[in-house]
C-alpha cells in the first residue's frame, strides 16, 4: 500500500468501502455514493430486493426467504461477489458507462492499517469484477488525515484516531509517514452491543436495532439535569412490548467500557514514538475521524485518559474518502504520501 502520487493522479475514481457505510468519489465531480453497506437478497431466487438506505430499514424485519447482508466486516470485504452487486447497484449504469468508454480506468481504495494480503485481495477483486484494470491501495489513516486537513507533510507529529463501525485505527504521522500505528477490533458495532447488553441485564429489555444509534443522540443531548430517558422494547420475559426510563448514566458507562482497549492502544502508540514526537502532540493534540467520532463523550474521555487536546474533524464520516480525492485530483503535497504505509 505504497503507491506515488503520479499513479493516484492516473486514477478516475475512490471508494471507502466500510462495515457501516459506502462512499465513492468521482474525479471532478466529489462525493457520488454515500450509502449503508447492505444489501437485501431474496435467498429462494438470488436476486436483490434493496440496496444501501432501504436494505438497512429492512434489517430485523423481513420474512424468512429475504436475508439482509453485510458484505464488508471490520473494513474488510468478506463477500466479493456480493460486494460487486451492491456497488454495480450504487454506482448506476451512467457511472459505469463511462468506465467503458476509458481506455483503462483505474480505481484507489482505502485499505486499514495493516490489513492483510487477503484483505487486499479481496477489495482488488472487487474492483476488478466492476471493470477496473488497476487498483490502488491507500492506508486509511492517512487518507482520513488528508481529509481532515492535518499537515501530515510537517517534520512535527499529527496523530489520529479514525474510529469506525468495526475497528478503531490510531496512528502518529510525521513527514508523510506513519511512525506507529495500532489497530483495535472495537468499534461503534462494539459500542451498539454493549448498549444492547446492558438494557438486556439491569431493565430485561430488548432494544429494536434500529433505536440503538438514535439512543446515542439522545445521550449527546440530553441536559446536565435530566438523568434517564424513555426507552421503547421488547420485554425479555414476556416478549411484550414496554416503555422503561434508563439512566443515562448507565448507558454512558456501558458505552465507554469497550473504548478501555483504543485508550490502551492510544498508550501503545505514544510510548512507541519519539520523546519528541510526543510533545508535538501536547500542542497539535489529537484528531478524531471516522463515522464513530461523533459518539457522545468520546472526545472528552480522550481528553481525560490522555492529558492531549482532542478535536472532531468537521465532517469525520466522510474524511476518509474526502482526502483519498483530494490525492486522485492532485490537490496533495507530494511528500504527503511518500511512503504512505508504516
């Protein structure tokens, strides 16, 4: 995942293709998809019923013979020929059109940090079976820091945290590379789950899939005085439907217990770098990207466990994708991306 500036330059189209969500960005045209990883396929014939916005509506809620997937787990894509159909139906016939008419198009993808060769097998397939005659892998972390505007190119350290549906990526960049990175198998998936579980164990309520994300806003909201919210599920015992006020306290609480191992990986990668390095980051602080970035309090226990300034990047869903267009358009410093992995 090492490719130059010239060769992102030869290439028409990016893609981000998350556990959450799709992005795809065209040359000269921006943000083109923006839409839920899933797909809704009727299992007795094959064929797709929905995709993107209105197969994730349908999750929980369909009759046996139609099955709501997810093709890409963790950033990785674990089912490539399904992978294909969802971005031949997001794309549309126009986009793919125009790929034909090129004598040879060539796709950039972000890639997490340190993913392995099947991973990056698997996303090169992908693209290949969309009509791609090259494919450029970018690490993700640094085109969410190009995205987010950071001087990635400066001999002083910038460090981010990109924060995604099934992993969390941390890293310290210096003069266009990155100086150390973790990776951590938490992410607001992991977060989703543990506000599950803990409505299961101290209220014997089942939370609809589609109220957990709302319930994160709620949380982000609610005023210093008021301490519980109404939730809305099914009753464990029963099986009826009910009403019960939770503590907000205790949601918050169950939130950040999984967020305990990004704090040690953040420890990992600062004790890994130079001394003065570090002090960098007293000053530059650190940037919170990715489509989880925004989970309430999240910045503030970073502030808190790690003594640095933390900010949330304006748009951090889209940084990824957004930087990783800003390489293809040329609108990047060479030395930003030389090398581009650690």
């Amino acid at each position: 995942m090492n490719p130059t500036l010239d060769q992102l330059r030869r290439c028409s189209v990016a893609f981000d293709i998350g556990a959450a969500r799709t992005r795809v960005y065209l040359r000269n045209t921006g943000l083109v998809v923006d839409e839920p990883s899933v797909v809704a396929v009727d299992i007795r014939t094959g064929a797709l019923i929905a995709v993107g916005a209105r197969a994730e509506q349908m999750a929980g809620r369909t009759p046996e013979h139609i099955r709501v997937v997810r093709p890409v787990s963790n950033g990785t894509i674990v089912d490539i020929a399904m992978a294909q159909r969802m971005l031949k139906h997001l794309l549309g016939d126009k986009l793919r059109k125009s790929w034909r008419r090129a004598s040879m198009v060539r796709a950039a993808v972000c890639m997490p940090n340190g993913s392995d060769p099947l991973a990056q097998r698997a996303a090169t397939e992908t693209l290949f079976g969309l009509g791609a005659r090259r494919v450029e892998l970018v690490d993700t972390l640094i085109s969410a820091a190009v995205g987010c505007g950071m001087p990635v190119e400066h001999p002083e350290a910038t460090m981010i945290v990109v924060c995604g549906a099934g992993t969390t990526q941390i890293a310290v960049l210096s003069l266009g590379s990155i100086v150390a990175a973790e990776t951590v198998p938490v992410g607001g998936d992991a977060i989703d789950h543990a506000v599950v579980q803990h409505l299961r164990s101290q209220h014997e309520l089942m939370l609809p899939s589609q109220s957990v994300r709302p319930l994160h806003h709620v949380l982000g909201t609610v005023g210093p005085t008021l301490d519980s919210t109404e939730v809305y599920g099914r009753d464990v015992v029963s099986g009826l439907a009910r009403t019960v006020m939770v503590e907000t306290d205790g949601v918050r609480h169950a939130m950040r217990t999984p967020l305990t191992a990004v704090l040690d990986a953040i420890g990992t990668v600062l004790r890994r770098c130079p001394p003065d390095l570090v002090a960098d980051l007293a000053d530059r602080g650190i940037m919170l990207a990715g489509g989880s970035a925004l989970m309430p309090g999240l910045d503030a226990m970073l502030r808190h466990a790690t003594g640095i300034p933390v900010t949330i990047a304006e748009r951090p869903d889209v940084c990824a994708v957004q930087g990783l267009g800003a390489m293809i358009e040329g609108r990047v410093r060479p030395m930003a991306l030389a090398p581009l992995s650690a």
